[in-house]
C-alpha cells in the first residue's frame, strides 16, 4: 500500500495535501473530537461567534488557555516536516489545512492555505486591523486595537463565521486541478471543509488517507487508506518515495 501510495505520488501533475487536527496530534495539540477530544472537556458553543460577542471576556479566556497557553509552545513534527520537504522537492503543490496552530509554516511549507486562519494573527473587530500574536499582550483580556481601541479576536473562524479569503477560493481551486490529494488527520465533520476530499474525488484524484482511525471518508472517497498516525504513515512514504 505505501508504495502503491508513493507511485501515485511521484506519477500525479499535481498532489495537494488536505490536514485536520490528527497532523499536530503528535506535536502534542489534542484532536477536537475521540479519545482526549477538545470538545470533551470544551463546550464548542464557547467557539461559536454569537458566543463570542455577547461573553468576549469568557470566551477570551478559554481562548489563551487552550489556544495559546497550550499551543503557544508546540513544535512541528515529521509529518510536517514531511510535508514540507514533499512541497520542496516539487513533489507537492500546496498544503491545505484546517488547522490554525501555524505548524505546516513552521516546518518550512511556503504553499498554505489556512482555511480556518490561524491563531499567529489577532483582527480588530471594528477597523480589521491585524495584528501578530507577538505584538499583542494577552495578561489584559479581551486584548485591544492598537489603532481603534476596538476589541481583537483571533484570525480564525469561530462557528458561524464564513470561510476566510483568499485561502478558501484558492483551496478550492488547488482541489479541482489536484491529481493526488492526500488526507491526513480528519473526521470529515465539519462543513464547508468537509466538501474539499469529495470535491477533488469527483475530480478525478486519487485519494490517499492518512488516519489510526477510519473517518467520513475512508468508505466514500479513500482509494488507498495508510491506517496509521501521521508520523509512522508519513516516514515510511518517504521512504517508499526515496526508492522509486
Ligand atoms: N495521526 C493522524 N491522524 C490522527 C492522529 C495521528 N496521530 N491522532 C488522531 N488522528 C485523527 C483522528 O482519528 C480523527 O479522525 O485525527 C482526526 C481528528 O479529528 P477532529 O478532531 O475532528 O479534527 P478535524 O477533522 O481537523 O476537525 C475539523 O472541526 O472543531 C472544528 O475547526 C475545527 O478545524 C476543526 C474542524
């Protein structure tokens, strides 16, 4: 199966990566949903935008505790990495990703698309000014506008919060012309994301699924299904890609 998968890699015009939560589970984030899901200890209600504007300071500090006091010192692993020397060797067009922890950046991949956002950045609510994480002190919460005064939020969508652009039209752009898709890490729960595997499947890919677990996906879409955690399946492609 891993060479099957490595051939299929090597022959496309075009492979793109789609990642969820399951990537940055061995760099320590905790998936969303299974066994030690954030939505196990976390109501998502506190990460839906209604919730946000009528309780920004609740929300706020769940917000750095998860977001940022946990996230703030995680590093990317192998399959990051992996990922990134694919996308290196030309072998990869782009990486898109659910995931906002800003993990694919920092293993080198150039080609993102972030089609949640992510955390690196804060946007003023009133005049949409951005700011980087770094510039802004999260010990006063909700943090303030440098510009306007206005409130910051994070640069990611909340639940009921359209897709951010260009990183979604430029995701579904990237899924139509892709020949290869690999799909590492997600449930499939969530729309619209949940639409790019089936999007590129109809467009003819071939769908290679990187997950321990078997997902929305692996009976509809899945052509060659690596049931592994990411670090394993992703060395071991390598390895199969270094022989051919
Ligand atoms: N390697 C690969 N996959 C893994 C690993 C691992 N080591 N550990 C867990 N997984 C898989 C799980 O089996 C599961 O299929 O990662 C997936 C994590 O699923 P979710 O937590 O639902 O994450 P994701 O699919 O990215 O969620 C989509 O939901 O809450 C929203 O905005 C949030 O972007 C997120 C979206």
């Amino acid at each position: 199966m891993y060479a099957r998968a490595a051939q299929m890699i090597m022959s496309a015009k075009r492979c793109t990566a789609f990642t969820g939560a399951g990537i940055s589970v061995e760099s320590g984030i905790p998936p969303f949903r299974g066994k030690n899901g954030l939505w196990n200890k976390y109501d998502p209600e506190t990460f839906d935008i209604r919730y946000f504007y009528t309780h920004t300071r609740q929300s706020w500090e769940i917000i750095r505790e998860i977001f940022y006091t946990l996230f703030g010192r995680v590093q990317p692993n192998a399959a990051h990495y992996a990922l990134a020397e694919l996308e290196a060797n030309n072998r990869l067009q782009s990486v898109i990703t659910q995931n906002v922890d800003n993990l694919h950046h920092d293993a080198g991949s150039r080609r993102v698309h972030e089609f949640h956002g992510s955390l690196k950045r804060l946007v003023c609510l009133d005049c949409q000014a951005k700011y980087p994480i770094s510039e802004i002190d999260l010990a006063i919460l909700p943090p303030r506008c440098i510009t306007c005064d206005g409130i910051l939020k994070p640069d990611v969508i909340f639940f009921g919060e359209a897709i951010p652009e260009p990183a979604g039209t430029h995701s579904f752009n990237e899924t139509k012309k892709a020949d290869c898709f690999l799909l590492i890490g997600t449930t499939g729960s969530v729309a619209p994301a949940n639409m790019i595997p089936s999007a590129a499947k109809s467009n003819g890919a071939v769908i290679i699924e990187i997950n321990p677990h078997r997902s929305e996906y692996t009976a509809s879409v899945t052509d060659i299904f690596l049931k592994e955690k990411a670090t394993v399946a992703m060395e071991r492609l390598m390895e199969e890609i270094d022989k051919l």
